[in-house]
C-alpha cells in the first residue's frame, strides 16, 4: 500500500513539459517560476522528481560533506548535553571567568 500523498497522471507537452497538479504545487511550494526539480532515473524505469532548493555559491561550503560531518557531530554532543548556551555575551564571559578561576 502506498504512502503517497498525490498518485495520478500527468502529459508529457511539446518540448518535455510536464505540469504538476496545482495541489501538489501548493503542498511543496513550488509555485514560484524558476523553482528546481531534482531529476532521478532510476535502473528500474522509474522516474523520481525531488524539490531542490539552489545553494548560493558563497555558501555551497555549507554543503560539503566535511562540513555537514561536523555538524552532525555538533549536533551529537548537543543531544548529549555537552554543550552551554548563554542568554548574551556578557553571560559567556562571565562563564570563562568562572572557568579560569577554578583553575
């Protein structure tokens, strides 16, 4: 049983066009002209079409796999509660102070 939130059919216009319903549009906020699509063919002859939002070039570094790695260990050690956050910067100094003077 499928999962899927839209199943029908769509024609394939001159040039390759393809509409997509208006619901399914509106669902995934793909109503502004010049919104990508990610296009996968798969060995199977299925066709899966992803939304894609662009990467502006001075932030493509966001996205490296480097990067993301280390987010995703940011990210680990803020679940596990190694991490402080302060309300403002004076809170922070103040907490280095601390830090310097038990030492």
């Amino acid at each position: 049983m499928s999962t899927a939130e839209f199943h029908g059919y769509v024609g394939v216009q001159s040039r390759g066009l393809i509409a997509l319903p208006a619901s399914v549009r509106e669902r995934l906020h793909l109503n502004e002209p010049g919104t990508q699509l990610e296009v996968t063919e798969r060995p199977d002859g299925v066709v899966e079409l992803r939304a894609a939002v662009p990467v502006p070039a001075d932030q493509a570094w966001f996205w490296t796999e480097r990067w993301q790695q280390r987010e995703r260990e940011v990210d680990e050690h803020v679940s596990a509660g190694r991490v402080a956050s302060f309300a403002n910067g004076d809170a922070f100094l103040e907490s280095l102070d601390a830090v310097e003077s038990e030492q």
